[in-house]
C-alpha cells in the first residue's frame, strides 16, 4: 500500500518547512529509516528519514518550495504498485516557491486547463512512464522542442543547475541574491558579475520570508502577547576579567578550553536561577509551571537571523564543560547542523552583544520564558572605587522579565545576584 510523506511538524511553534533538497529521485528504491529529503525550518535544517520502505513513486514538492506543515510531498509505493498520481500541490498548502506547477489556475488559463509543452511523441510516451512532469524539463530539440533524451536526462540527474561564473556566485552569496531571480547573459545563458550588478541595481527591496519572517512574527507576538518590563544595572566585572585570564592562562596548551565571559555569565546566570526558581519558569495558560533544570537558550547572530541554541542542565556543569558544550552549539550553528533538539526546551535565555561594542539593550522575551539577559560589552573606564578614582572594568546588564509571572522586586533580587556573582566570581561556588 502507498504511503504518503508529509512535512514534519517540529516543535510547537513549527508551521512550515522549505524543501531544500531530495535525496532519492523518482523510481528510486528507499528503506525505512534511510536519508529521503532535507527540510528547512526557520530554526534549523534537517534531513527527514523515510517512514517506509518501497519505490519511490512520485515526488511532488520540488527542492525549493516552503509548504505548510501536514503538506503531502512525496509518494512511497510497493514494487509494481501504480497509485493515482498526485497533479502538483494546491495553491491553499503552498506558501512560497519558484517553479512550482500549482493546481491553482492562473490570471489567463482555465481551469484544468495546463500549458502546452512542445515534445516529441517519444518523449511524451517516456516522461509518463517515469512520471516526470515535461513542464520543468529543458528541451534540446529544434525551437526548444523536449526529446526522449532529455526526459532521461531530466529523471537520472534532476533540473539543471544554473551555469555562473565563480566571481558572480560569490558576489550573490555576499549580497544574498537568489539565483532563480536572475536571468544569465553570458555564453549559454550564463550568470556573470554584470548580471549580479544589473540585479542589485534593481533591488529597491528585501522580501520579509524565511528565518527573517519568523523572527518578526515571533518578537511583534512577544511583545503583543507579554508583559514585559527591562531593568538595568552596570557591574564592576574586574574580577571576573582577572578570572577569565587566570583559567586563559591555566589551560592555554589545552586547545579544547577557551572560556569566554559569555560562558562565566551561563555559570553565574544558571547558578542564581536555582536560587530564584520564578525566573526559571513558564507561563503556560492559568498555571505557571517552573522548570526542574536550565537549559540555556544562548542567542547566536547568523547571516541569516537570530538562532537560539539550548544548553542543557546548565547549572549542573562545570565552567570548562559550559566552555565546550556552548562553543559547540555555536559551531554546529554556523555550520547549520543543529538538530531539532538543539534548538528546542530553553527556560531561560541569554544575548550577549559585547562582541559588536554596544553597551546595553532591551532585549525581547522568547515566549513562554519569563525571562532574558542582556549582556554588553566590557568597557575600561574611571569609576569611584574604595574612596578613589580608579580604572575598572565595567559591563551593562539588563534583564526583561514577564511582569505577569513576577514582580519587579524579586527581578531585580535575581539581576542583582547575577551581578554580584559576576562582580565576585567565588561567590558562584557558594
């Protein structure tokens, strides 16, 4: 019997997912549990395993096309089995895609009605055979005309990839152009560098989708749907700097240990929400539920957005464990190969801005959490000092906690800790 793959829902939060790539091609044998199809989320990109085992019968959602969660993309069939094919993907399941044959009629044709596509007997007979839609293939033939060779070549290796000159992929990955949006003018319809400046000229605006869109939604629903109040106070962090170099400096043939402050701000942040268990918390309908363990979401800027990383049982680890384990969510980050479970489960959250020279900020709640940390940089600056001016280290904390789930005096009982942690770095071992 058929079985219909859908687009997975991860997560709570999860409505859609890109199909960024197949790994199998149709009439392709698959196995339970093998690599089918690769999906991106505005979190993460993750290949999706085959739920059964079969033929590769049809696919029906192209690399390339963002489609809602539950969608139908690919039919898995038995040896010899022959299932009603699927005529591309409804219009009201399709949120975003290039090249997409949608059910849905356009301004000019009828419906039902499907554009003519000039091909040779031969090849009409071959492309229903292997189901492959003639629409999206290149023919060859006189006046573009689709041959029997081309459907094979178009079932065996897929679309075509654009032909582009190296200087002009690197200049679209910079800019962050979509390949699909230019038309090549070079020998054989290839991508050059003029092409790429011609595209940026024309550019007057950037489309809101994907991770970017998401974020937006998410920050206008948090503070849409929160009540959310920031509190400020700047700390002497001298000992914490003095800290950091002394451990730099005891571990510093061990290429493995290389403590950051972010990773002292996750030990004394995690240790000052076991003693304040509000803030560690969720507000989930009527009930607020507080959570047994932190897990430490920890906010790393990529190009394309804000991704947030979860530590787990953070205040159960050591500095040089916190050390590694962030870095690590950090690399895989970058890299994009953080899993569902990477990027899932926070309580509580971290953002750390000291890297871009900024003092201080209002940072926005990552719902349910009841709360963030900012962190900016650390600034050497005269400050009163035992009676004197003295040259200090000194860093801007702001905390943004749901006023619903508590008040601002134990907020600022918990802001107050962290610094004070920071400012004395043996008081986190007490």
């Amino acid at each position: 019997m058929a079985i219909n793959v859908t687009m997975p829902k991860w997560g709570l939060t999860m409505k859609e997912g890109k199909v960024t790539k197949w790994y199998k091609n149709e009439g392709d044998s698959v196995q339970k549990g093998e690599a089918l199809f690769e999906v991106e989320t505005e979190k993460i990109t993750n290949k999706v395993e085959s739920s059964g085992s079969g033929i590769l019968f049809q696919i029906v959602v192209p690399v390339g096309t963002t489609v809602a969660v539950g969608t139908i993309l690919a039919v898995i069939a038995e040896p010899g089995e022959h299932p009603e094919r699927i005529e591309g993907v409804q219009v009201s399941e399709v949120i975003e895609g290039v090249g997409v044959s949608s059910q849905g009629p356009a301004a000019t044709d009828k419906p039902g009605e499907k554009k003519f596509v000039p091909a040779s007997p031969a090849a009409r007979r071959l492309a229903k055979e292997l189901g492959v839609d003639l629409a999206l293939v290149q023919g060859t033939g006189p006046d573009g005309r689709i041959t029997e060779a081309d459907v094979r070549r178009y079932h065996k290796e897929g679309p075509p990839a654009p032909k582009i000159t190296p200087l002009a992929e690197e200049m679209m990955k910079q800019e962050g152009l979509d390949i699909s949006m230019i038309t090549g003018t070079g020998e054989g319809g290839k991508i050059t560098k003029e092409d790429v400046k011609r595209a940026l000229e024309r550019r007057t605006s950037i489309p809101l989708t994907g991770m970017r869109k998401t974020i937006a939604d998410n920050m206008y629903a948090s503070l849409q749907n929160t009540a959310q109040l920031t509190v400020f106070t700047e700390v002497d962090v001298t000992e914490m700097v003095r800290f950091r170099d002394l451990v730099q400096e005891e571990y510093k043939k061990d290429e493995t240990v290389k403590v950051s402050f972010n990773d002292i701000v996750i030990l004394a942040t995690s240790r000052a929400l076991k003693r304040f268990p509000m803030m560690n918390s969720a507000l989930i309908g009527d009930e607020i539920l507080l959570h047994d363990a932190v897990n430490m979401g920890i906010a790393v800027s990529l190009r394309e957005g804000l991704i947030v990383p979860v530590l787990r049982d953070a205040d159960k680890k050591g500095l040089l464990q916190i050390a590694r384990e962030s870095r690590e969510l950090a690399q895989k980050a970058h890299e994009g190969t953080l899993t569902v479970d990477d990027v899932t489960g926070g309580t509580f959250t971290i953002s750390n801005v000291g890297m871009l020279e900024v003092d201080g900020f209002t940072p926005i709640l990552r719902p349910p959490e009841t709360g963030i940390l900012g962190v900016g940089r650390v600034k050497e600056k005269p400050v009163v000092y035992e009676g004197e001016i003295a040259i200090r280290s000194m860093m801007f904390l702001s905390l943004t906690f749901d006023h619903r789930v508590l008040d601002g005096t134990p907020a600022m009982a918990f802001l107050e800790t962290v610094a004070r942690y920071l400012q004395h770095p043996a008081l986190i071992m007490t």
